[in-house]
C-alpha cells in the first residue's frame, strides 16, 4: 500500500540528494529508511530506485511516483490548509470586482494585508458599466467598488467610499482640439468614440458619452481605452487616476475649459454570507481609498 508518509520518504530522498540526509530531516535512522523504500518496492511489484552504482537514483517508475506523489502531498497540504481557514470563520476565496475607471493598482495593498491575518484566497476582476451590478447580483463577486447606482439593487449594502474625477481627454495632436467648443455634441459627432465593452452577459448593455451615429472603437478593457487614446484614433472620458501620467508628460490634453466630472464611489456587497474575510475587506476598503483619495 502508497501511504502519504512513503510519499515524504521519497520527496525527502529526492531533495536531500541520499538517503542518510533524508533520514537526518525526517528524525529516522538511515536503515529505516533503506527498509521502508525495499518494502514499498516489494509492495507494489516495482522498482524505484537503481542501485547499480555507486548512488541510488531513480528509475523511471520512481520518478513518476515521486512527481505524481508531490501532487497529492501538495493537495493535503491545501486540504488542510482550506479546512483550518474555515474552521476559524475565514472563507476560501473572496472575489472584489472593481470598475474598470478604479485603477487596479490602488487595491493591491490589500493583498499582502490580508495575507497577514488569513489565508484567504483574493480575486479581483475588472467589470464595464452593467456588468459591475450584474456580477454583485449573480455572486461572481463578494464585493464590489463602482460609482454609484441610479437605483439600487435590492439587498445590496452600498457604502459611499469617496469621489473620482473623470474627464475628456485626446491626444495632443487630436483635431478635435481646434474647435472653439469641443464639446458640442455637434463637434463631438465628427470623431470617433472610444468605448471600453460593457462586460454584462446577460443585462442590456450601456454605454456612457457616445452619440448616435457617432464613429465608435469599442475595446475589451479600460488598459485597452487608454491605449487606443495614446495611439490618437478618437476621443472619450478617462478617469484622472489613468490619465494622469500621460496628461502630465503632455501626451493627453483635456478637451474643452472645464471638463472634469465628479462620480461618486460606492462599496457594495450583498448582505448574506458574511465571512471574516468579506468583514475584513469592506473595513479595510473604506479607509484605504480615504487615505488615497
């Protein structure tokens, strides 16, 4: 019979480099060691090691049972691991969506404190327009950050957690900067849009400041938007925390006088399954985006 503990006679031989080192790790006398090995062999009618020279190696057949072997002793190891953090009240995973205007690298100190009190697995996946509420509704996200809703869902919790500023922007050589009022809907019509895709797969999907009969690009992230802006193919809104960079080294000019516009910010998690893990997150959320906002 494979037991688990043959399993980590045969890791240690093998990352040791012998015998009597894996014997030293593993608190055991080198012959017992050399007996157990023989007897797994006996056991399952297979040889692992060669001994014709002057070091036992692996044969072909024990390296298989030694690779096959690190992949069980790893999923115990995860077993155990998943079964003590819900022991102790904390969930497996917890998924924070993020609309994609929220710059993704304002919420990865989150990871590593998190990491610090939970073995929490953390996801976080970027979503357009529709797609922020519908994934909050369907449970493919525990937590949400998105501006705020028109209407909200029905049992949501919505915290508003602070402002973000978007506005118009183009490339610096953008025709549209020639215009006494670039932000006439008449003016705006003469260029094309840029438009990150709603990620909804199932609700109608939105779209915000593009007219009708408008040239459009639609691309599949807001990394993408911000890219198609550089490259100068058309116009669109940005939030300031993308932009920024790109308007301070004069790459993107603000379109118009005063084309900033104020969105509010919201956290929003559906009221059920509550975990030590989602608990801790929509503290720790709320006062990371005051000390950066």
């Amino acid at each position: 019979m494979l037991s688990f503990e043959a399993l980590m006679v045969l890791d240690a031989i093998d990352r040791r480099g012998s015998f009597a080192a894996a014997a030293e790790e593993l608190g055991r006398a080198p012959s017992s060691l050399s007996y157990q090995v023989q007897k797994l062999e006996q056991d399952l009618d297979l040889v692992i090691f060669d001994r014709s020279g002057h070091k036992a190696v692996f044969t072909k057949a024990g390296t298989l049972l030694l690779e096959r072997g690190r992949l069980l002793l790893t999923a115990v190891d995860e077993m155990i691991a998943d079964a003590s953090t819900l022991a102790h009240g904390w969930e497996l995973d917890i998924t924070i969506a993020y609309d994609g205007l929220i710059k993704f690298e304002t919420l990865l100190p989150l990871v590593d404190k998190l990491g610090q009190v939970s073995k929490t697995r953390m996801r976080f996946q970027e979503e357009i327009l529709a797609g922020c509420w519908e994934a909050l509704s369907q449970n493919r996200a525990d937590i949400l950050i998105a501006p705020a809703p028109s209407v909200a869902p029905p049992d949501v919790k919505i915290q508003p957690i602070g402002k973000l500023d978007t506005l118009w922007v183009a490339h610096k050589d953008h025709p549209i900067h020639q215009h006494d009022n670039p932000l006439d809907p008449a003016v705006r019509k003469l260029y094309r849009g840029i438009a990150a895709a709603d990620t909804a797969r199932h609700l109608p999907p939105l779209t915000h400041n593009i007219l009708d009969d408008q040239p459009l690009l639609t691309v599949g992230s807001m990394h993408e938007k911000l890219q198609a802006l550089r490259a100068g193919v058309g116009i669109a809104t940005m939030s300031y925390e993308h932009a920024k960079p790109y308007i301070e080294n004069g790459e993107l000019v603000l379109i118009g006088d005063d084309p900033v516009y104020e969105l509010e910010i919201v956290m929003a998690w559906n009221r059920s399954q509550m975990g030590k893990a989602k608990s801790w997150c929509i503290q720790h959320i709320a006062s990371m985006w005051k000390e950066r906002f």
